[in-house]
C-alpha cells in the first residue's frame, strides 16, 4: 500500500512591491494543501497559479536552475537567506522543512546594492561589475595545456575550487548587518589569486574589485561571520582574510610606485 501523501496549510506573508519607486508592503497569502514533497519555489508555483486563476497577478521572484548552481533563487524566509537549512538555497529548501499550520515570512534580499525590481526579484548586476572589474585572466585560452605542465600545489588547488564554488547568489550581503560583499569578492579573487594562472593580475585584480566593491555601496565588514553561516556554498571566511591581506599589499605596492 503507497503511503499517504502529506500536505501542508500554511499561511504566508509575502512581500509585494510594484516596482523600485514603489511603496512595498507584505500581504498574507493561504497556501492549503501543499504536498510536503515539494521545494519552496514549487510551493511558490503552487500559489502564484492560485492567484492568476482568481485573476490577481502573480508573485515575481528569481529563479533557473532550480538545482542550487546558479544562485538565481535568492529570498529570505522567516529572516534567513534561503531559509532555516544551512548549505542550501531556497530552491533545494523543501515545505517538509515546515510544518502545517505555519506562518511563513518571504521577502527579498535587502541591501541598497540590490534594489528591488518588483516583489521578490532585486537587481544583483552589482556583482557583475564587481566580477568585471578585474575577475579575469590574461593567460592564452583555447587549446588545453599539458596537465603537468603547470604544477600546483595540492592545498592551493583545493583552497581555490572552495573559492570557486561561490555561487554569487547574494546570501552573504544579505545577512550582514552591513550589507558587506567581502565574502563574494574575497571568493572569487581567492580563486584566482591562488592559482599560477592568475599571479600575474593578482595585485591589480585585488585592488580593481574591492574599489568597485565600494563603488556600488556595499557596507564593510566587520568579522561577525554572518555571511559563512548562511552561505549556501558554505564559503570561508578564511578568503576574506585573505583577500584584506592580497589587498594591502598590492596597495603599498601601489603607493611605492
């Protein structure tokens, strides 16, 4: 005999915001019978078919891969990035996380680099130009080199694949009281910085993306660790000191002329 399916009636209060120049405000949705089986974006589907089929327009909020690669699916759920579960986003965050009866809380990331576009969706393309500032390398690219013809150290290359899992999905800036991006941007100079392959730009590349970093108005960091905890990468914090140490001398190499 197959199991019984487990559903769930939860009530949610979602955000909701017109647009950038718009007053938001929270409205409380019912969500009844929503199988426990079901990821939070599903839920999500679930109610936003619910509200077109009563003819009110649905809820907006990011999302792709739905497979926890592209980031894409960034909300805060009752004042965690991604929800309650650590090493995760809210697209592998499942309702049996929940229980009935529940009043779910869902908004957006919050931080002045990452304006609201409406609802639930904010404009991340800060990150973008942070990753354009100087998240590249000059090497010759194309045909694949030898794989020993570059020897890299073991523990290099495995600090610097960690580095490299970041996702840029936003975790970090929205659970520091700072809204800080230290953690994305010591990730991805760290991952390129500890590699042979990325020497050569390192003093410049530290110093290009921590100054568009600032640029865009992200808040500093001051060392709670906030950003680790909710990372769903579990990124380390071990690359922001890192990245405070690349940083400082490359600008008294800078200021040495």
């Amino acid at each position: 005999m197959a199991a019984a399916k487990t559903t769930l009636d939860l009530t949610l209060k979602i955000w909701r915001q017109p647009g950038p120049q718009t007053a938001g405000r929270f409205e409380t949705r019912e969500a009844r019978g929503i199988p426990d089986s079901a990821s939070f974006l599903e839920m999500l589907d679930i109610v936003n078919e619910r509200i077109i089929a009563d003819g009110g327009n649905p809820v907006a909020f990011d999302h792709d891969c739905r497979e926890g690669i592209c980031g894409s699916c960034s909300l805060v759920i009752n004042g965690m990035p991604h929800g309650p579960n650590r090493g995760v986003t809210t697209c592998q965050l499942h309702m049996r996380s929940f229980r009935s009866g529940d009043t779910i809380w869902v908004e957006p990331f919050r931080a002045r680099a990452f304006p609201v576009i409406r609802d639930l969706t904010v404009d991340r393309s800060s990150f973008d130009r942070v990753i354009q500032a100087g998240g590249f390398i000059s090497v010759r690219t194309g045909s694949a080199p030898e794989a020993n013809s570059v020897p890299v150290p073991k523990m290099d290359a495995d600090e610097a694949f960690a580095a490299a899992a970041c996702i840029g999905c936003g975790a970090c800036v929205a659970a520091c009281k700072n809204a800080s991006a230290m953690l994305f941007v010591s990730a991805k100079v760290a991952h390129l910085n500890l590699l042979p392959q990325g020497k050569p730009e390192a003093k410049r590349r530290s110093l290009a993306m921590v100054r568009a970093m600032d640029k865009e108005g992200f808040g500093s960091c001051t060392n709670q660790y906030e950003c680790e905890a909710v990372c769903p990468k579990e990124i380390s914090v071990d690359n922001i000191r890192r990245l405070n140490r690349d940083y400082r001398n490359a600008a008294f190499a800078e200021a040495a002329g």
